[in-house]
C-alpha cells in the first residue's frame, strides 16, 4: 500500500512540472546576425524583377514562423508560379530552401555577406544533383 501512494505521489509530481512548464515558450537559440536582419524583411515589398523576358511587378511578403526560427518569403502569391523560400540558421550559418514552381526545392547556405549583400552557395546535401538538375541558382545575392 505504500508503494502504490509512493508511485502516486511521484506520478502527481512529475505530471504537475511537465504542466507547469508547458505553457513557457522553448527558449530559440541565438540566431546569426544575417539572420537577424532577414528579419527585418517582414511584410510586404513591390517592385519590378525582370526574369528574361521583360520588366514585371514582383510583390514578396514575408513572415515570422515557428517561433521566430524561420522567415517564409512568398513571391507571386495565388498565382500558378507562386513559389516560397524558407530562411533558417543551420549551424549557425544563415540558410534557405526554396520550394520552386520547377518542382523541386533546391537549399543554399550563405557564403558571404556584406552591408548590402549576402550570397550564397549551392547546398550539396539537399538532395539535388545540380549536372542533372534546372534549379535556382545558386549565386544568388540577397
């Protein structure tokens, strides 16, 4: 009969801190400074791109997700090109995926960065094979 109120107690014990702690929101890790200041890119940004085939009008909106963690970028929104990139820290190092309207979703991380510019590098464990492969490319200057 002890036993059976020592495992009870212990139960109410742990169940109380893991219902204490879950209402507190997971501490992020410190992100890179690039990553800090892709973040100043939420909301919504218009423009002209031309993609080779003329000027056109660009909308890319931007949000915060999981918790801070991930900046979603989408461009031509609703339409059948609309395509997303994710911005993250991996390693400690700004870096992408972009979920493109070819199909496939080739990564990139930063390879350097300057008070105007970042520019990253193909990924190689994204899972694309880049001789075979038509995907973003990746010299792209942010």
């Amino acid at each position: 009969m002890k036993m059976k109120n020592l495992i009870l107690v212990a139960t109410l014990l742990l169940c109380s801190a893991v219902i204490t702690s879950a209402g507190e929101p997971p501490k992020p890790k410190p992100a890179s400074a690039e990553f800090e200041r892709m973040k100043s890119l939420v909301g919504t940004w218009k423009g002209t791109v031309d993609m080779g085939e003329g000027p056109i009008e660009m909308v890319s909106n931007y949000r915060l997700m999981a918790g801070g963690t991930v900046l979603e970028e989408k461009v031509f929104a609703g339409t059948p090109n609309e395509m997303t990139t994710m911005y993250y820290d991996k390693d400690g190092k700004l870096a992408l995926t972009h979920y493109c309207v070819m199909g496939n979703r080739p990564g990139m991380v930063l390879e350097s960065a300057d008070a105007k510019t970042m520019k990253f590098a193909f990924d190689k464990t994204c899972g694309i094979n880049p001789t075979k492969e038509s995907h973003a490319r990746a010299d792209a200057a942010v």
